[in-house]
C-alpha cells in the first residue's frame, strides 16, 4: 500500500488528540504530537525545551531575537546556541523532521502545520476538529481537573495561540474550511469514536483505498 498522511488541525478541548490516538490504533500507524519535539531535538542536537517554548508559537520577530542574541553572551551557562535561534529556524527543524517521517512512513500528525508542510504529499487527508462549547469545556474539566472558567481562558489563549502559528507559517486561515479537506464537528459525531469512524470513512474515499 502507498504510504498515506493523516494531518489534523483541532480546537482544544475537542478531542483532536484521542481521534488521532484512535485512527492510529486502528490502521496499525504511528501518530506524531507532542513526539515530534523530541524527535526534533534529537536530529538538530538542540535541547528539547527549546522547541517546546516554541511549539506552535509564531515567530518572535527579528528584534526579539536580536535581544536575544544581544543578551546571549551574558546569560551564562544558558547561554546556548538555541538562545538565539528564531522560532521560525526551530519551525524549519520541525517540518523537516516531519517531512522525513512522511516520506518513511505512514502516520498521523497532530497539529504543527503539518498540511502546510505536507501540501505536496500525494496521499494526505487534512482534517481539522472543531467541538461544542459545552462539551470542550467538559473534556478539559475531566481531564485536567480544573474549572469551567479557567477551561474558557485556556481555550481562548491556546485557540488563539494556535490559530497566530498556523496563519503565520502557512498563509492559510486555521479553522476555515477550505484550508482542510474535511472539517467536523466532534460533538455532533458523537464523540471520538464517532467522529474517528467519519474520518476513516472518508480517508478511505480520498485515498481510494479499502482501510
């Protein structure tokens, strides 16, 4: 079978992760997300909070990196080439971490731009998560263990924070439907399970390929 990709995009709190966890269990795939950090730092040699300062973060800008560079040699033991690498040099490391993971094998990637970065793969499905408010908020309650206000704030900061990442690197519009192949609404599938079965569903279609 031809190597395929599966990228998903997701809302916090929707459940994008656990749908990715799923898919791959059931197509007997690797899925990639919070991995790619340390796998990142693994083949550049940069320590991995590094990447994870600037995991899904856009870049800082070049006068923020020159202060960062201005003060490099007063930091001390800090003081790291990644001190002063731009988020846009740690971006760079990434997608080519998760481009030679597309071309190896075939898996799902979570986040990370990963369909700006695969735009010329072949065989990828871009999908991108969304959920009802309520039950975001409920998922993040019960995993997390904290209140429904603090779920709203961290919400709306990582929604946020994600949206200004994808944008930046892709001059796409995260969330929009046309930047995906497919767009669902988890809460209206019926949870993961649901929403997993759907997407399989229409990979299978996409990719011509009995899953």
């Amino acid at each position: 079978m031809d190597k395929f990709v599966i990228n998903i995009g997701r809302q916090l709190g929707s459940g994008g992760k656990a749908v990715g966890e799923l898919l791959a269990c059931r197509l007997g795939i690797r899925m990639y997300d919070k991995q790619l950090i340390a796998l990142a730092a693994d083949q550049s040699g940069i320590r991995p909070e590094h990447f994870e300062k600037a995991d899904e973060k856009e870049s800082r800008g070049m006068l923020s990196s020159l202060v960062y560079y201005l003060r490099a040699p007063f930091c001390g033991d800090n003081a790291t080439v990644a001190n002063v690498l731009s988020n846009d040099a740690l971006f760079k490391i990434q997608s080519d971490v998760i481009r030679d993971l597309a071309a190896r094998e075939s898996c799902i990637f979570v986040g990370r731009c990963a369909d700006y970065i695969l735009r010329d793969h072949p065989r990828a499905v871009n999908v991108f998560i969304s959920a009802d408010e309520e039950d975001r908020i409920e998922r993040l309650c019960r995993l997390h263990g904290i209140t429904p206000e603090e779920a709203r704030t961290r919400m709306r900061r990582t929604d946020a924070s994600r949206a200004d990442y994808y944008n930046y690197y892709s001059s796409r519009t995260w969330g929009e439907a046309a930047t995906y192949h497919l767009c669902v609404n988890s809460s209206t599938l019926g949870g993961e399970e649901g929403t997993a079965d759907f997407i399989l569903e229409f990979a299978s279609r996409k990719l011509k390929t009995r899953f």
